[in-house]
C-alpha cells in the first residue's frame, strides 16, 4: 500500500521516533533505515538523546527519499536532521506521555501525521515526586493526543512486549507495518528483522501480534471500570471473616470496597486488631450525625493511609518482599544463569531511628547528648544495602520484624495523636457543615511519605490545621479546598503562605 505521503513530488517521508532509554528506539531507527535502503530509498537518521527524563528520553528522526525520484531529478536531496513542527508523517512513541510529548513539540498535527503510541504508563520524575496526586490523566492525555492526530493507533505495546517475549521496538515495527502508511509490504518488514539476526523469532511473534491489531484498527480505548460488581470476599481465617462480616452489617453498600480494602491493608500492615481499630474509628464517624456516603468513603480511603504510615520498619517490609524480587526479576529481564544483585540506597536519620525505639527509649535519644552524637555520627552518611545478598537482606528483615512492636514505638503515640484528632475534628464538623468535613477528611492527603517528605507534608498540614481552627466551620469548603490544593502544588509552603494571607488566615 503506497501513502498519500508520496505523492507530494520530491518530498522524503519523516518519521519521528520518541523513546525512552532501554526500549530499543535506536533498533527500530535503524530497522526503518534498512529496509528503506533494501528497498530503493535512500535514508538518514539521527538523534537527540535527553537525561532530565525518567530514563533518559531520545529522539530518533529518520527521513526516506526514493532513489528512483533523486534520479530522475538529477541530484541527491538534502535530508534534514531534525523533524520539524507541522512537517512529520508518522510519530511512534514508546508510551503515553511521549506521545504527549510530541503533540506538545507540533510534531503531530491532524492534517497530516500518522500517530502509533503505546498507552501504558512510565511515570515522570515530576510526577513521582508531588507531594499529592501528580499523575497526569491517561484518559485526558488519550482524548487530547487523538485529537492532534490525523490518525491515531494505540494499545498497551508493553503488554503486548511482555506476552512475546520481545522489546516494544519489535511491536512499534508491526503496527507501523500494520498501519499500511509506508509504500513496504509485510514481507519486506519482516526480512528487515530477519537480516538483524538478533533475537528474530521473538521479535517476528511481537510483530505480528502487533501488525494484527493495528490492521484490525485497535484504538486502545482504555477499559472503563467494570460493571459486574466485585465478588464478595469468603475468607476462612475466623477472624478475618468476623471483620468482613461486619463491614457488610455495619456500613453502607456503598462503602464496602474501600473498607475491605482497608481492612485487608492493615491486617497486612500490623494484625487483626489493627484493622478492628480501623472499623471502629469509622463505626464512630458512621455515628456521626449528619455523615454520608462520600464522607464515609473520603474518610475510610484516607484513614487506611494514615494508619498504615511508612516507618523503617514497613519499608525495609516492602524491600524484602518476595513479590518485590519477582517485579524487579520481571522488570530487568533477568534470564537463567544470571545473576541479579539489587543495591538499595539507605540513609537513616536520628529520627527515624528514635522513632522505631520505644517511646521512652527514643525520647530520651532525642533528648541526650554523648549517646545522640554517636548516633548522628553513624548515620551523617548513607549506606548501601545489597537485598539481594543474604548478608543484606537479613539486616533489612529484622528492621521489618520490629514492627510487631510498632505501637510501642514513639512514631506510633505521635501519629496515633494526630489520627484520633483528624478524626474529631471530622466528626465534630460533619454535625453542622457535612461539605467540609469532606474536605478535612481530604487534608491527610498531606501527610505521607517518610524522612524529609513526611516532615514537608506535616508542617504543610499543620499550618493548614491551624487555618481551620481560626475560621472554624465558617471556612468555606472551597477555601480548605484551594489551601490543600496549594500545600500540593510546593513542597516548601510558598504558595500555602500566600493561599493564607490571601484569606487573612495567617
């Protein structure tokens, strides 16, 4: 099938390539080379690497000309190097957000490219680092990028990488073969794996499996949530089935899934008794006069959070995980015979480590001199930690086995104040302003994380606290809203400073 591409008289064919490092962005380039050159066009390519992005995003510009048309014109044609804003036929991104990318750099334009973008996800340092919810939304980025394009093809290329065994440059290859926009036929894209001699048979099955879906149009709508109610959970642990009972008595249908899985987070978190602890704090806002739904849920979603806070000991959990080796075995390829070595980088503050001590024992810690001095001394330097070494792994796994005696701890008493106070105030306001007593529910959005972000977002929700009880349920939701909203947006309070002496709540 030839492309309208080619019927503009001595016009190369541009295509743009956006890639993240490790993702074979330079395979595909050069794949696109060699079969143009097998097949009577000249081609160049080049690429512009960047570092200030997750792994290091590239871009990978490759223009076709036919030799035939630089024939008959009587010279070479003069290839650019870079793509340029309103000039590329076809786009492939590696993911979503380079997809948004380019339309952002006018590299996609509705007149004219063809776009071929994977849409799962690898999120942005910048989003990875917000203090809130920072992901940018994948359905708005879809419906924005199909827009941009005069043709847009799209599905999880990761997943599809996945299940063949192969690299996601192998699957971009087949749905542009797919996509029919280049005057080459199947077989022709096919020979060009072949001549690679590297890793042939996976990367013809991810070809195909991808050349397939984008011939049957596949646009990768993604799925909206299921409307087939989720299975009622039968487990046959007793007192695990006490709780899920209760949640079925106790509370409003509504608000089920957020309970179990708050009370599955926490049996998982601490015990049993933990997660009881949970329903009856929210058995008592349940209580609450002039409560509903949405604050049930608001409340139920965030308290799970707040009590099952990062100390030492959950993170060193979470690193020492079984599931934890099998992602990162997933994640890096790892084959048989090799051999993976996993480097975690620790940094353990004074803090941190008085707040995994009993309370007393910590405090008084914080509060000496020779002792807190050699501590600091031992921790003013970072440490790095091989989990994957039996050495390593058993240093991090009895940090994770102190948590047994987590209540102990001063984190606890400390985040345990806090907690039953948010939960007061929650259900004192919903009496008389069940609106913003969402919106306070909403407020632990700030505290999270631990060390230096956890420090951040408690003074942030301090001052927004501080805020609330000056105005009392006279603050508008709106206004709680636009000062939680601005202790997200900065992580050093600026912008909830100025929020603040906006509203004279200084």
């Amino acid at each position: 099938m030839r492309s309208d591409t080619m019927t503009r008289k001595a016009q190369p064919i541009k295509i743009a390539i956006l890639a993240m490092g490790g993702e074979g962005g330079g395979v595909l380039a050069d794949w696109i080379v060699d079969m143009g050159e097998a097949n009577g066009y000249m081609a160049q390519t080049t690429s512009v690497p960047g570092v200030a992005q997750r792994t290091g995003a590239t871009i990978y510009y490759v223009e076709l000309y036919p030799v035939a048309q630089a024939q008959a014109d009587g010279g070479r044609p003069v290839l650019a190097l870079m793509p340029l804003p309103g000039d590329v036929d076809v786009v492939l991104a590696s993911e979503l957000m380079e997809a948004g990318r380019a339309v952002q750099r006018g590299l996609v334009t509705s007149d004219r490219t063809t776009l071929i973008a994977s849409t799962h996800r690898v999120y942005s340092i910048a989003e990875k680092s917000a203090l809130g919810d920072g992901r940018v939304d994948s359905a708005q980025l879809l419906a924005h990028t199909a827009r941009a394009a005069r043709r847009f093809i799209r599905f999880d290329m990761a997943q599809a990488a996945e299940a063949s065994g192969s690299v996601i440059s192998a699957v971009l290859f087949g749905a542009l073969a797919g996509s029919g926009v280049l005057p080459f036929s199947r077989a022709q894209f096919e020979a060009t794996i072949e001549r690679g001699g590297v890793g042939v048979k996976p990367s013809l099955k991810a070809f195909g499996s991808a050349f397939d879906r984008a011939r049957e149009g596949d646009d990768g709508e993604p799925a909206t949530e299921a409307s087939v109610a989720a299975p009622v959970p039968a487990p046959r642990h007793p007192a695990v089935r006490a709780l899920v009972t209760r949640v079925q008595r106790d509370f409003p249908p509504a608000t089920h899934a957020l309970l179990l899985q708050g009370v599955r987070r926490l049996i998982d978190y601490q015990d049993l008794a933990y997660a009881g602890l949970y329903l009856d704090r929210m058995a008592a806002i349940a209580a609450s006069q002039g409560t509903d739904e949405r604050l049930l849920k608001e409340t139920a979603r965030h308290l799970a959070l707040w009590m099952s806070y990062e100390d030492t000991a959950r993170v060193a959990a979470l690193k020492t995980r079984a599931t934890r080796f099998e992602r990162v075995r997933g994640e890096a390829r790892v084959q048989a015979g090799q051999v993976l070595a996993i480097n975690e980088y620790m940094h353990p503050r004074l803090q941190e480590i008085c707040e995994t001590l009993p309370g007393g024992v910590g405090r008084w810690l914080m509060g000496s001199t020779l002792p807190k001095k050699l501590v600091e001394r031992f921790t003013q330097h970072g440490r790095v930690i091989q989990t994957s070494s039996l050495r390593g792994y058993l240093m991090l796994r009895t940090v994770a086995a102190c948590g047994r005696w987590r209540r102990s701890t001063m984190r606890y008493a400390d985040e345990n104040r806090r907690i039953e106070d948010w939960l007061q105030r929650i259900a004192s306001t919903a009496r008389r302003h069940p609106e913003l007593a969402v919106e306070l529910a909403q407020l632990q959005r700030l505290v999270k994380g631990y060390s230096d972000t956890h420090e951040r977002g408690l003074r942030n929700y301090d001052s927004v606290l501080r805020a609330f009880d000056r105005a009392g349920t006279a603050l508008a939701p709106a206004t709680l809203r636009e000062l939680r909203d601005a202790a997200l947006a900065d992580e050093h309070g600026h912008k909830l400073q100025a929020a603040l002496a906006r509203h004279a709540l200084v």
